[in-house]
C-alpha cells in the first residue's frame, strides 16, 4: 500500500507509528496508509500564522480573488485527475461532479465576489458611518479586519473536495491561512486537489497544508486568534465543541453536524398534479446522490395520510429502476458507500429503526442485493432502502436516528399542521424541503418551520425547470443549522467571509474615519482642485478629491418639460390644486429632475478617462425642491477598486464610487447618493502579474 503523506510547514511528509488502512470503496482492495503521529502538528500551526498568515494578511481583497480564481483554473485544468481518484471513494461521475467541480465553482463564485464588491485594501469598512453628535464632528463605524490566526477545518468523508473549497474560499478571503484535516476514509482525494494546488505555485507559502491522520494535540496549541471548523457527527463535534483550550481562550468554532432533514408533500397536491411528479423525484434523487452520503439527504418523507399507498406505489417504482453498482459502468446510477465500517454503520442504523417503529418497503438487507460489475462484489455497497413509520408521533426513534446512506423513512400526516409537527421533531435541519402550489399553505409553513431549518426549498411546477434542488448548498446561501444540526454558519457569499474577520467599532472625527477607511466619508476633509476630477485617470484621483458645482434655479418650465419628456405627470408635480393639498403645499420638482439636473451640474462633457457610469446606490431624497429653488452639487471621490486586466486586449480601468450631495439655497440636502463610474488606468497588467 501506498504511504498518503500530510503537507505541513512547507514539507510533505509522514508519520511514525500505526497506521490506518483506506481500502477502495467499489473493490474493497486496501490502497493506503495513512498516519500523522509524531509530526510536527503544532509547529505547522506556528507556520501557518507567522508565514502563511502574513503574507495573506498583506494581500487586499482584490489580490485575495485573484489567487482564488488563478487556483479554480488550475483545478478546473486538471479535474480528470480527481475525477480517477474519487472513483476510489464509490461515486458516480455524478457524484464527482457536484464535489469536484462544485468545490471549484465555489471557489470561482467567492473570487467573483469579492471582485464586484470588496474593496481593493486590507481593511473592509463594513457599513456607512454612524453620526453620535449634533454636529456631526463625531461619529462610528464598524470595519473587519483579518485575524493573526489560522483556520483549522475538520471535514467529514462525503465531500473531500466540496467540503474543503467551500470553507477554504472564505478562509483565504478573510486573510487567514487554513489547515486542512480530511476524513480518513477519503483523504486520498483531498490530498490529490491539495497536492495540484501546492504544485501550482499559485498558493502563498503557508496558507494551506494538509493533516492526513489525527490531529494529535494540536487542539492544545490553539489560540484566541484562531478559528475551528467541524463537519461530522454530532457527537464527536459535542466533544470537540467541549475541549478545554477551546473554551478558555474563546476560540471561533462551527459546527455542521447529523441533520434529519425532511421533504413535505403539501395538502393540495394530487397524483395528476406536475408536483406529484416534482415530489417523488426530488425524493429519490436524494435517497440516491452520494449513495444518500449528504447532509442535506431526505431522511423524512412527510405526506398526506391520504397520499400515502400513492406515494408508495410511485417511490418503490422509480427506486427499482435504480441500478448498483461499479460506477464506470454505464448502467450504474448509484455506487458504493465509503468503505465496510460505514455500510456496518448504516445496517446498524437500520435495524434500530426497525425495532422502532418501522417497517421496511425495500432494501434494509443486503442479502438480495445486485450488484453490476465483476470488481465490485466485494465493495461497500448498501440497498436503497424505503422505510415506513405509520405512526410519527409515537415512535421517535424516526426523527433522531440517521442512517447515513441510501434510506429514508415514508411517514403520514393529517392536516398541514401535524405536517409542521413533524418537521419540527427533527429539532434542526440543514435544509428542508415543501413541494406545494398553494401559495397560502407555502406561507403558513415556511413560517411555522423556518426557525428550525438552515435553508428551505419551496418547489412548484414554476420554479421546477431552473431549481437546484433540495440537497444542493449554493455559495450565495447560508449551509448550516439550528440545534441537531449543529447551530454553524458556512457560505451565505460575504457574510461567510466575516466568520473569520474581527469586527471593530471604530469612533472618532469623520476625517479620522476617512483616512483609517482609505475611503471618504461625509464631514471629512475635501480635496479641491482646478482640474475636474473627470479629467483624471483612476490612478490620478485622491480619495476625498471633490469637486462643488455652479448653481441652478429650478423653473416651471423644467418641471414641465421633464414631465413630457419621461411621462411622469404625478400630480405633486403638475397638478397645482392637488399639489396645494398635499404635505408639500404646493407643486415640487420630480425626484428624478434633480438627480439628472446634478448630473448636468457635475458631468465633464469631453471626451477622457471616464468611460461610463457603472451605476447608481443608495438614493435618498432628503427635501422637496420647489419652483424657483437653486440647486448645487458636491461630487467627491469616495473610493476606489482597481480592476484587473484579464488580457492585454482589455482596456485596463477600475471602478470610482463618487458621493453625491445636492443641496438647496439654504443648504439643506435635498438628494444624496453614490454613483459609480468605470475610469481608465493609465497603465495596464497582465493577469500572470495578479496572480
């Protein structure tokens, strides 16, 4: 058998001591060994923070993106690579796609991210300023800055791909380094993305490495700064959660736990509807993907009681047509579960369940199991298994025991809110599902379940077409959930990235906020110069440079002709009666008229540097303008994010945010809002420069 070395503090390497076999999850074949003891486990931890962690901690967001998605492309050129050796682990091509390829994909999403909306800096001002005093010489906000710590993420065996990009996508973002501890059972595939990583030459030194084995004492040398993340079993995540050093130097720690997830089929859907259809489908693909290897897995099939001999008869139909096997083979729509301890476990599960309460519809033996392909008869397959609890509200044993492979358990309900009842008895869920098209029975249960879900599927024949389905975690939404399982957080796009940041209130003048924030606020000093600041390019610009506009006296002849030209006739505009009888008294000018009358204030008509106006944020109209009011502008530059050039063909530029006050005679704001332009760069890169 082969040695599966870790990677730690710069070094592949291997431990001395006994090690664990990982046998071949479709033959049964051993092919490595794996051990840690006596590695240097608490020196990689100073390795992580003292190399890999300032190095990231130097780089801005923007560089931080670009690392990511240069890392996804590599992947995504190799992923044939994985692909052979997921095959290893019993899954399909299906199967390794979601892990491999939606493990990269994530990747690809937080570095987009990141570009759109972080900014180019160490430092991420998190929210607008917050004014404490009259005069507005004193004020808040919050900023998030990296921690000098290192990330040490625990995996379970489902994913080893998946399950480490989508906590390393954040992890790298926020500026921290990360140490990975694969499962066992499937580390040989985390350590082959590891390895193309590192042999890339694309990751900082330091800011990934690669425990293959225990972890040892490593929990010991952690510190405040640190972070631990944990998928897998609720108890072995109690009994991390509990360590000693975790909870006397506070350390961050999420946990994805067991989650007995459920799929209600609503009251109004009948066996002609397309959501019948949608609901046995959904369910025998989860009962089914992974061979039932998920966390987000149906494990509760909630119906009608009136449903039930339907639904029976549709599931046992479609499940049948399910072949096992060797996943090379063309026929094989499920494979193998990860090795022989994991099909004892699910058996034992099984047979528990059975002593409680259950009966089983199919499967549960793996005496009449058939299995394609001559290699895998001695593999770790398992039969997909339909279980049925006719009576839910007596035997508990159905919503607390999960047997982590191809099963699930049919139960009845009476009414929609003894189907809320019963999804609420799996005392918290990653994910669940509702398949309805009656949107006032949609509404009543979402809000009567949602405290007790992470994420919720509401599926009609509408959303069918584009929905990603119930089992699927998207990098935009939040993967976690409440009590059973685990109380995490992990995704949920940016806010993902703050889990391993440090939020600080910082209070102090406008302009001390401006110059910690490298980015211009309200009440800060302004920067004015002869040359408009349209006539620069972006590396020309200042932050706070600003630029006060001539005035303009709004006459009645605007107000009509904008109102001819947009269409817009409202009467506080146009009607002088109705206008003297509302709260304005007497007819205002269109909210509208003012932001394109400040932008003919403020515009440089020539041709330069700017190259368009990318958009506009949050407009606020503070005071009505009247007939015969004059109007000015203050335009000021705000910040900055310097684009990349993705090829020396682009038109290297980057995107100034621009803050905008108009203001009356009296000087009263009467509208404030950003808009954001596309200036060009003076000089251009390469992507290979970024990166």
């Amino acid at each position: 058998m082969q040695q599966l070395y870790s990677y730690l503090s710069g070094r592949w390497v291997y431990g001395q001591g006994q090690a664990r076999a990982i046998h071949h999850a479709v033959t049964g074949e051993p092919l490595y060994q794996v051990c840690s003891d006596g590695l240097a486990l608490a020196a990689s931890l100073d390795y992580a923070r003292e190399t890999g962690g300032k190095t990231l901690a130097q780089m801005t967001f923007q560089q931080r993106a670009q690392m990511m998605k240069a890392v996804a492309k590599h992947l995504l050129a190799h992923k044939e690579e994985l692909y052979e050796v997921s095959y290893q682990t019993g899954a399909t091509r299906n199967d390794s796609w979601v892990d491999i390829e939606g493990g990269i994909a994530t990747l690809f999403s937080y570095a987009g991210l990141a570009g759109r909306e972080l900014p180019d800096d160490t430092l991420w001002p998190e929210d607008e300023p917050i004014p404490l005093s009259k005069q507005g010489q004193f004020a808040a906000r919050h900023v998030l800055t990296s921690r000098p710590g290192v990330a040490l993420h625990i995996n379970a065996f489902n994913f080893p791909c998946w399950g480490m990009l989508e906590k390393l996508a954040p992890t790298w973002l926020a500026g921290m380094p990360a140490i990975i501890k694969p499962a066992t059972a499937t580390a040989q595939l985390t350590q082959a993305m590891v390895k193309l990583m590192i042999d890339s030459g694309l990751v900082p030194k330091g800011a990934l490495q690669l425990i293959c084995g225990g972890i040892g004492d490593m929990f010991e040398h952690l510190d405040y700064q640190d972070a631990v993340t944990f998928t897998g079993s609720t108890q072995t995540g109690q009994k991390l959660r509990s360590h000693p050093r975790l909870l006397e130097k506070s350390i961050a720690f999420t946990m994805e736990a067991d989650s007995l997830n459920c799929c209600v089929l609503g009251e109004d859907v009948t066996p002609d509807m397309p959501e019948f259809a949608l609901f046995i489908k959904e369910v025998c693909r989860e009962m089914t993907s992974k061979a039932g290897q998920k966390c987000t897995a149906i494990r509760r099939i909630i119906v009608p009681a009136a449903r039930i001999a339907e639904v029976q008869q549709a599931l046992l139909q479609r499940l049948a047509g399910v072949q096992i096997g060797d996943p090379q083979l063309e026929q094989v729509r499920m494979g193998a579960l990860v090795n022989q301890e994991q099909r004892d476990d699910v058996q034992q599960k099984v047979a528990f369940l059975l002593q409680n309460g259950c009966e089983a519809l199919c499967g549960a033996s793996l005496d009449k199991l058939a299995i394609a392909g001559e290699r895998a008869q001695e593999g770790a397959f398992y039969p997909i298994t339909l279980l049925y609890c006719a009576e839910p509200f007596s035997h508990k044993a159905v919503h607390g025991t999960e047997a982590f492979g191809p099963v699930a358990t049919l139960m009845p309900y009476q009414n929609t809110q003894q189907a809320i009842e019963l999804a609420l008895l799996g005392q918290g869920s990653l994910a669940g599902s509702l398949i309805t098209a009656d949107e006032a029975l949609a509404t009543r249960f979402i809000r009567a379940t949602a405290c007790a879900h992470g994420r919720m599927l509401v599926l009609d024949r509408h959303a069918a077409a584009e929905s990603t389905g119930h089992g699927s975690p998207l990098p935009l939404l939040v993967h976690g959930g409440p009590g059973r399982a685990g109380g995490g957080e992990e995704l949920g796009g940016l806010r993902a990235v703050k889990h391993y940041m440090q939020r600080t209130a910082i209070q102090g003048s406008p302009a001390m906020l401006a110059a910690i924030g490298r980015e211009w606020v309200r009440g800060a000093t302004v920067i004015e110069e002869q040359v408009h600041p349209f006539r620069k390019y972006f590396e020309q610009l200042q932050i706070g440079e600003s630029l006060l506009t001539a005035r303009r006296t709004v006459t009645e002849a605007d107000l009509v002709n904008f109102a001819c030209l947009s269409g817009d006739h409202f009467y506080a505009h146009m009607d002088k009666i109705g206008a003297a009888e509302s709260l304005f008294g007497e007819r205002v000018a269109h909210g509208y008229f003012v932001v394109s009358a400040a932008a003919g204030l403020f515009v440089d008509p020539g041709v330069g540097p700017v190259i368009a106006n990318y958009g506009m944020e949050n407009l606020r109209f503070i005071e009505p303008v009247k007939i015969g009011d004059t109007i000015q502008v203050r335009l000021t530059c705000k910040k900055k994010i310097r684009k990349p050039q993705k090829t020396t063909e682009d038109r290297p530029h980057g995107v100034v945010v621009w803050d905008v006050q108009v203001f009356n005679q009296h000087q009263q704001a009467v509208a404030l809002y950003s808009i954001l332009t596309l200036v060009a760069r003076q000089e251009g890169d390469l992507p290979e420069r970024l990166t």
